[in-house]
C-alpha cells in the first residue's frame, strides 16, 4: 500500500482526537514529526535540542554525501532527533520518509548488516552492533548509539518501540522476496534493489546497469548467490538479458564466455562462476561461490515465478 | 613554486614546498611526485603505515617513518589541517587522538599558528569530541559559514575534464602548509573515500553540490562525472602531508553511517595521494583500479595507483 501524505495526515488526525498522545510541535513540522517519541514516551532518554528536518535534494546537507542511493530507493524527507540520558550518552533517531512501503523495505534491506539480531520491531528490525534499523510502512527509521554497552543497546530498542508504536501505518514487502526459495537461503542476506547502484553496492556486474535493474532481488544460499531482476514483460527481460550478454562477453573482468539457446555463462576475475537466464518477466543470475549445481534450485525458483504470474493472471 | 626538484633538494626543501604550494593564490603544487618519498640508507619509503592499538602514538610513528613533522612544517609557520567530521557516528570522522597527534607535532616542530578548517556545523565538532581535542592541543578551529559564499574564493580548475571552477574557503590562503586528515571509509555512491574525496571539505558546499548530476541519477555516467570533478579538484590542491585514520571505519552505508566497523587500527602517513587511497581501499578488499576516482586521479598524474611500484613501510607498535 502507497501511504500517502494525505493518508498519513487522516491517521494523525484521528489519533490526535482519540487523545492517548499529545502533538509536538516541531521546526521540522508535518506529520512525521509525530513519530518521534516525546519526553514523556521514554523511562530513561530524552530529546536533547529541536529536530531537523531535510527534504528531497536537501538530504545532501544533511548526510554531506552518499545521498544517491537514498535517492534510487525514493527518499522524500527526514526528520533526525537526538536523546540523552541521565549519564550524558547519547542516541540519534532517524526517520527517513520513503515512496513507498517497497522503498522503505528496499533501503531497510540495503542498511542492515547480515550479522546483527533479527527483533520485533516494525514490519523488520535488524539490531547490530551499536545501532538498529527497521522498517514500517513507508517509513526507515534508523537508531544509532555510539557505543556497545548494554544501557546503550537497551535504549537503541526502547526509542525503537517507542516509536514504532507511533507510527500507525503499515507495509507490505513487495512480492518480490517470496521468489526466492527458501530451502538453505540465509534471509538476513536478502537484498531487495531498485537500481544499479544499489546492485553495485553488493556485486559489480559492470559500472553500467546492463540488466538494465529497476526491480530485483538478491539473495546468499551458502554456496551461491542469487539474483533475481524482474521487467514488465518477456520482451523487456529478453533485450535487457542480450544487452547485458553482449557486455559481459567483451568485458576482461569475466572469461570462459559460454553460450547457449536459453543461456549463458562466464566466469569472474575471482573464478567465481556466474550463471544467467531469462525467463519469462524475469533475469536469474546464480553467482557460485566455487562451481554451480543449481539445476534443483533453478527448478523451483522458475516454478515460483511461473506460479506468481498464475496468481496475477 | 614552478621549478622541479630532484629528490635530493626535495629532501632540503621539503617544507618550503608546503609553504609555496598555497601562497599567493597559486595553489597547484609542481611537487614532483616521484620525488614524493623519503630515503633512510637504501630505504626508499613512499607511504608509512603503523598499527596499533595507541592511535596517538600510531600517528607520531607514521610521521616519524616518514621523515617526521619537520620535513613539513617549518617554524613559525602557519597549517592548515583538515580533519573529516562528518557525523559522530563510528568510524565516520577522524579521530580526535589522530588530530591531537598531528597538532602537537605541528607545534613541536615550531610551527606559529595551527587552523583546522571546515565548513560543518560546531556540533559536528563537538559531538565527535574534536573540537576538545583541538582546542586542547592549542590550534583553531575555524568554522566558515557553508550558506555565504563570499566567504569561498573562486579558483579555475585548468585540467579540469568535468569541473571547471572550485570555489575554496578563503581561510585555506591564510596559511602556509596543507595537512590533510581524512578517515577513509565507505561510500554508497563512489565506493571509497579518502584522501582524494576529502579535499571536497575545502571546497564550498554549493560547489561540491555541482559534482552530482541533476535528481541525484545514480547512473554509471553521473557517478564517473562526480569522480571525475573530485580528482579535477585535486589537481588545485596539493596535500603537503597526507595522514590517513585507517584505524576504524565503516565499510557499509558510508560515508555517513552507520555501518559495519572494520578495525585495522592502523595510520597511513605519505604525500601521493592515488598510492594512500590506493593503499587503504585494499584495506577491506576493494582493488584499486574498480575505484573510478583514483584512476581518474591516476590519470591527472596525480599519483601511483599500482601498489607494486610504491614502497610501502609498515611496522606496529
């Protein structure tokens, strides 16, 4: 579902007048102002100073750079709020407004690490060393203490849930994801991408978006990896699958080019063997770690898209 | 400065080139980077690297290993140092005991004035503990307004392919000798930061927002044309020192964090700058070539970006 300001604001209005939380106003204004957990929402943390607020291309004075792959996710504001305790440490608050739901799920899947603990917060929530990540509903929000000690971690969680509690939207991950299978795949691996950079930031086929990704899946299965582009139809998936083909073949960083009438392979400047074939709307790209044996794999994958395209039909 | 040196009267002048490279306006340095070593017996050493858990002591190593502060800094001298603090989050920002060696070793080696420039808000400063650390160590900290460019001096880029004018703050010509202190660490756009990327915190905010392409595309063409700008500012501005904090640094979600922490515990002291970020990008497994900005700098001559023909001195304390 797209949470739409309009959508969002009906929802802040009608918690305002059911009266269990009382509104702040900010410089930052708007309603996602109100997902900031107040003085009174926390036991031991407090708002230290007033919330900032950047829009759109101002993110770029707020983070001073790397804001391109905010932006390929869809990033329209956010809003940052510090907290201290009684001791003087501090912990930053985060809340990055994106598109969508799938935007907000793509750049919580990006953030995250692969080795941190999977809690319940939001639609996901990933804690890791010295700061936590979720998601819900077209919201990022991001929480960062500046150490590891347990105070520190138990008040990363407890400004987390407070403010989960205050955003009343919900997500649904895109459907994407549900392609992958799930026999042996490592789920806190899972990448959803919305553009080469982010594609890039895992695995560099090539500088240039040869698949042509606007809409993909990654996933780590122990002995290979997975990708998953999907396009809007056969004939899209098809051109974007010769393109990149024709790159690969010619590009010195793969060799052992193979091709067939539905396929083709090559490998990587690391020997890792890559595997590419259309099918359908679909791109699916099995990177091995050593060799490939996927056959089984690739079988149940194509039968999860081929299912997922009955459903829709 | 105009004439070439050889390695000899580098060696004697050394810190005279820190003082020409800046004056007067004419801010291209004509260093010769070959001659971008120091020489202990039959030991030439382009890029000293130490390791260690004392990040203070690191730093005076790595200097030390290479020629020492005097080399650069000569008395009564005023340097410009430019530390990165861009946020408090871990592995962001240079730190404060990095800094806190550099400027005690400035001091120690006579110089009159010592200015960490920046155009980032007090709080960065504060929240990262380096503006205690520089305080306490006796330099400034001189903080440009980043929204009044009258305060940024307008400097043709000559070489430039993609960036044609710089705009630096005005506060860099006041001083005599350039160090340059980044963190290196990921970049969710470019990949790498370091020292290249790092001379953007001498150039104004509005100029640096020019790098990036209209609507932040993400494409192959826009990410090459901010390296491209970023090497091109380079060829203005040359580093008399380069001192790297390569102790801890975020190798995801970079370059604002948070990210996963990598922990070498090491300081990269040199003056080429395409050999450093050549150098500290291998640190977490990315090779030097598929980082486009050092191979655009690479090809400004800037610097060595093979780590084969670079004579790297490594040794922990």
């Amino acid at each position: 579902m797209k949470i739409t300001p309009l959508f969002a604001l009906t929802s802040f209005m009608m918690i305002s007048l059911i009266g269990s939380h009382c509104v702040r106003k900010t410089n930052g204004g708007g309603y996602i102002s109100y997902y900031l957990p107040a003085s009174n929402g926390l036991k031991d943390w407090k708002p230290v100073g007033q919330p900032q607020k950047f829009e759109g291309e101002d993110l770029f004075l707020y983070i001073n750079g790397g804001t391109e792959i905010y932006h390929e996710y869809g990033f329209t504001q956010v809003i940052t709020q510090e907290y201290r305790n009684k001791k003087g440490k501090t912990i930053n608050l985060e809340l990055y407004e994106m598109e969508d739901s799938s935007s907000a799920y793509g750049i919580f899947t990006f953030k995250k690490g692969d080795i941190g603990q999977k809690i319940r917060i939001g639609n996901d929530a990933f804690l890791e060393e010295y700061y936590l990540n979720f998601w819900k509903g077209n919201v990022l929000v991001t929480v960062t203490g500046f150490d590891s000690e347990r105070e520190t971690m138990d008040g990363l969680i407890s400004i987390a849930e407070a403010t989960d509690a205050r955003i009343k939207t919900q997500g649904q991950k895109p459907p994407l994801p549900v392609l992958l299978p799930r026999k042996n795949l490592n789920v806190n691996s899972i990448k959803y991408v919305k553009g080469n950079l982010g594609l890039v930031n895992h695995y560099a086929f090539d500088s240039e978006n040869i698949f042509g990704v606007k809409e993909g899946i990654t996933g780590d299965y122990g002995t290979f990896e997975v990708f998953l582009f999907q396009y809007d139809d056969e004939n899209e998936s098809l051109k974007w699958y010769e393109y990149a083909r024709d790159h690969l073949e010619n590009n010195p960083k793969f060799h052992n080019f193979a091709n067939s009438d539905s396929a083709f392979s090559v490998i990587d400047d690391e020997g890792k063997p890559i595997h590419v074939e259309p099918y359908l709307n679909d791109i699916i790209i099995i990177l091995g770690k050593k060799q490939i044996d996927a056959a089984i794999f690739l079988a149940e994958m194509k039968e999860s898209i081929r299912e997922t395209m009955t459903i829709e039909e | 400065m105009s004439e070439k040196m050889d390695r000899r009267s580098f060696l004697q002048k050394g810190a005279i080139i820190g003082a020409s490279s800046v004056v007067g306006g004419k801010i291209l340095s004509a260093l010769v980077l070959k001659n971008s070593n120091v020489l202990y017996g039959d030991e030439k050493v382009d890029i000293s690297v130490v390791k260690g858990e004392d990040y203070f002591e690191s730093t005076i190593r790595a200097v030390e290993e290479f020629g020492g502060m005097k080399r650069f800094v000569t008395k009564n001298s005023r340097v410009a140092i430019l530390p990165n603090a861009q946020r408090n989050n871990p592995g962001t920002y240079t730190k404060p005991d990095v800094v806190r060696a550099v400027v005690r070793m400035c001091k120690k080696a006579g110089a009159k004035e010592i200015n960490c420039l920046s155009w980032l808000p007090e709080k960065n400063w504060e929240d990262t503990g380096l503006a205690k650390a520089v305080k306490k160590e006796g330099a400034n900290l001189v903080l440009v307004n980043r929204n009044d460019e009258s305060l940024f001096k307008p400097v043709p880029v000559k070489k430039g392919k993609a960036l044609k004018e710089a705009r630096i703050m005005k506060e860099f010509f006041k001083n005599d000798v350039f160090i340059t202190l980044p963190v290196t660490k990921d970049h969710a756009g470019n990949k790498f930061t370091g020292t290249l990327k790092n001379m953007m915190g001498l150039n104004s905010p509005q100029n640096n927002r020019g790098f990036h392409k209209e609507d932040w595309d993400t494409n192959i063409d826009s990410i090459r044309f901010l390296d491209q700008c970023i090497a091109d500012l380079n060829t203005i501005i040359e580093p008399d020192l380069c001192i790297v904090d390569a102790t801890e640094f975020i190798t995801t979600n970079g370059p604002f964090g948070p990210g996963k922490l990598l922990k070498p515990q090491k300081v990269v002291a040199g003056i080429d700058r395409v050999a450093i970020d050549a150098y500290c990008c291998q640190l977490w497994g990315l090779k030097p070539d598929s980082i486009i900005a050092i191979n655009k700098a690479y090809e400004h001559e800037l610097g060595e970006m093979s780590l084969k023909k670079v004579n790297i001195k490594e040794l922990e304390v």
